[in-house]
C-alpha cells in the first residue's frame, strides 16, 4: 500500500532533522574543543606575563609607589574577565512572521538568516521598491546577497522587487490572496466587547498575516533641494506605509514589553517616549539567541550542512503566524534632518497628520494616489486621534449594533538603539544606490562620530546629515 503524502512529508523532516542534529553535535564538540585550548593558551600567556613583570620589578627597584600601584592595576584589568556591554533589545522572536519593506542590497534579510539570529526562511518576506534590474544597478553586491538568501532559503519567493510598502495590497505574496483586500474588509466586524479580528477562518487560511514589520532608514531618494518639501514626501512615505500594512498585522494577546499588556512591566502612561527597560549587561563573547556560543559555532563543513538542512525544511513548511498582536518598526538616524520626520506623532497622530500633509506633500509618482481618511476607514484605522477622549466617547454613544466595526489607532510600545554592527551581514545603502568614491562600507555611514557634525545647523540636507544615533520605533495597534 503506498505512503500518504502526509507520512512521507514526517519522514522527510525527521531525517532532516537528525542531519540538522548530529551537524550541532559535531559543532558544539568542536567549539568546546576550541574554548578548551584557548583558555589553556591564555593561561600560559598570562603565567608567561606575570614572570616578565615580576623580573621586571626586581630589576627596576626605583620605581615610585604611583607606578607600582599603576601597574597593579593594569594586572588586575588584564586577568579580569571580558569587558561588559549592553543588550539592546531584540526586535524578532522566533515564531515571528517578519515582512521587510524598502529593501536596498537585502543585507538585513540576510542578517536575519545568519547565525546569531538564524530565523526561520519560511517565516520570513522581503521586498523591495525597485525592480531587479534596477537593484542590481544601483547596489552591486545585491546580486550576491540575494544568491545566498534564496540558497539559504531554499526558494526564490523569499525575495520580492517592485513592491510599494504603500500599496502593499497590489502584491499577492504580502496579502496571501489575489483578493485579500476585499476579504480583510468584509472581516473587520467586531463585536462590542472587541473581539477576534477574524469572522472567518477559511480567509484566515487564504490570508497572510505578519507579526512584525521592518522599514529600515526609509527615504525617497528624491532630491528635493528644497528641506521643507523633502521632510513632507517622506512623511508621506511613511503615512502611506502605514495605512497600508495595517490590515495585514497579526491580531491577539500583546507582548509583554507592550503598554497594557497584563503580563508586561507597568510603563507611565501618556508618554510621548517609551523607551525600553534598562539595558542589561552581556559578555562580549557572542552568544547566540538560543545560548549557543558563536565564537566557534560551527566548521564551515558543519555549517554548509546546517544550511542545505535548513534550505529543505523551509521549502516544506508554510507561513505560521504568532496568535498575538502584530507590529511595524522604524529605523531612522536620530539626528537631523530626519528628526524633522517627527515619526512617533505620525504614527500616533495619523488621522490628523494625514490630510494636512497630503495636501502639501509633492505629488506622487503617476497613477499613484495620496492616501485620505476615507482610505485609513478601509483599512480598519481609526479617523479620530488615540488620544481624543471626546470623539471616542461620541463613537461609544452613537453604537447601535451588538456587533460593529472595531477602528483602531496606532500605539508607541517602546523605542530602542539600533546597533548595525549587532547584525552580521548587514551593509547600509542609501536609497540614491552605491556611488564610487562617495558611498563607505562596513555601515561607516551609519557609524560616523557624532561630534564631526555637532557644529552644523540643525536644518541640513540629508547627504550632510550627522550620523548620530541609529533609533527604532516600535509601534502596534489597539
């Protein structure tokens, strides 16, 4: 009698599993043999420092008691432990849907898949605004990077061009259905109480749904010589980003680092800055999410393994999304111009901010349209400010239904440092593309010291823009 398919599907992913397996056994006993014969290194090198001192000392008996305690010190320093940094937080768990938007070289797809992060392809889209044609061109080492996130993955899929992060509805791959937008308007239907964003678990099915929404250092391009212009066509960039991924984030319980959530820590209300908890500290030794150490992770025999396992059982599995509320995060320098953006208002302040800036915002390409309040009533979003305890009241007084329509706003949850050289792989591009001679790698963009532009006007051209920090908004709906 033949196997069913489902049988085979099993066997299949157990044998993959077993080769996944016995590559991380083989990857540990080689890092705990590497960590063995460098710890015993160091300790000869320090047994060897210490006699050099010591003679050192004896031979050179004039030494004052400043220098003695000097050198004291610094042997101490020298045998302590490795010096302490801080954890940032970490944006991505492990059954999270991720959806990037306003991809350049795909280098931060690609940090995703490496180890430390190692997340799962299948779980993962990105996209980008330009054409192939038009990536490879504009970011030569795209070409390659996009090679290895489709090996790794093990389908081509994973990389989507041509996809407006404000008419995200037009692509088939981010809704899940040729005809999701419709679907997700008829399953907006709440009852009082706000209950399950879906009626219908056959749409749940043809839908995708993403739990977390990346758009990193988003920009125009544009070139607007005018400041006041090129602060309005990105503000607009952003609002129509967005209207249009709301119907599209996951629906359930909040995270625990999100206000409100009845498992999280208690944050001051009415904030305007939510920052995340204090940092905590970390060795410097890399360590992977999962506790593994990354030093020595793996051999590259091992690893190549590991991937051509991973690259199987991703082309087998289909996009499971968490059952808790989705989010979209914003990365952008915290300096000028692009503290102009004002993007924590945008967000929370969306049905306000929306008209007066479609209205002054340069035009858009031909045959796109600006959104409007019609458009964030479509999408399930509110048209009245979060904050506005009058109009709310009014929507609760005029009910008239048991079950109603539920609009939501959208909510800062926290705010974090975003450090470019905490994800390996990533290599920052602007969005005008490599130009020789101009453009730096190893994100010496992103990385360039503060006080080289702390003398410039606050209003400057994005070209001369002071790197200062790297910032992520985070920010849900409810």
């Amino acid at each position: 009698m033949p196997k069913k398919k489902g049988n085979l599907k099993a066997a299949l992913n157990g044998h993959f599993a077993q080769q996944e397996q016995k590559a991380r056994e083989r990857a540990a006993q080689e890092a705990a043999r590497r960590k063995a014969l460098s710890v015993t290194r160091s300790g000869d090198s320090r047994s060897k420092n210490a006699k050099r001192k010591h003679a050192s000392i004896e031979h050179d008996s004039g030494i004052t008691d400043a220098l003695g305690q000097a050198s004291s010190s610094a042997e101490r320093s020298a045998d302590a432990p490795g010096k302490k940094r801080k954890r940032l937080p970490q944006p991505f768990a492990r059954d999270d849907t991720i959806l990037i938007v306003g991809e350049a070289n795909f280098s931060f797809a690609l940090s995703l898949l490496l180890p430390p992060r190692s997340h799962p392809p299948s779980q993962i889209l990105a996209t980008a605004y330009d054409s192939e044609e038009e990536c490879y061109s504009k970011y030569p080492d795209a070409r390659d990077i996009v090679a290895q996130i489709r090996r790794l993955a093990g389908r081509d899929d994973i990389v989507l061009f041509g996809v407006d992060a404000g008419q995200l509805d037009k692509c088939k791959h981010v809704t899940g259905a040729a005809k999701a937008r419709a679907k997700v308007d008829s399953n907006l239907i709440h009852g009082a109480d706000g209950g399950s964003y879906s009626t219908s678990a056959s749409a749940g099915k043809a839908q995708r749904r993403w739990s977390k929404v990346w758009f990193g250092f988003p920009h125009v391009g544009a070139g607007h010589k005018d400041e006041t212009r090129n602060v309005l066509a990105n503000q607009l960039l952003l609002l129509r980003f967005l209207v249009s991924v709301a119907p599209y984030l996951t629906s359930g319980s909040l995270p625990t680092y999100a206000p409100g959530s009845s498992t999280g820590p208690k944050r001051r209300s009415g904030s305007d800055d939510e920052d995340e908890p204090e940092d905590e500290d970390v060795d410097d030794d890399a360590v992977d999410l999962d506790g593994t150490n990354l030093s020595t992770a793996t051999t590259d025999a091992d690893q190549a393994v590991v991937d051509e396992t991973r690259a199987r059982i991703s082309a087998l599995q289909p996009l499971q999304p968490p059952s808790r509320q989705g989010s979209v995060l914003i990365t952008l320098r915290n300096a000028a111009p692009y503290t102009l953006w004002d993007v924590a208002n945008l967000a929370k302040r969306l049905p306000q901010m929306l008209p007066v800036i479609a209205a002054t915002a340069p035009a858009l390409p031909k045959g796109v349209k600006k959104p409007s309040l019609k458009d964030l009533t479509a999408s399930g979003l509110s048209v009245h400010s979060p904050n506005n305890l009058h109009s709310k009241a009014a929507d609760a007084k005029n009910t008239s239904h048991a079950r109603e329509r539920k609009y939501r706003s959208y909510h800062l949850w926290r705010s974090f440092e975003f450090d470019p050289t905490e994800w390996r792989g990533y290599q920052h591009r602007r969005t005008i593309g490599w130009i020789q001679g101009v453009s730096t790698g190893g994100n010496d963009d992103l990385l360039r010291s503060r006080s080289a532009h702390r003398a410039e006007d606050g209003n400057v051209r994005a070209s001369k823009a002071g790197a200062g920090e790297c910032r992520t908004w985070e920010f849900g709906l409810s």
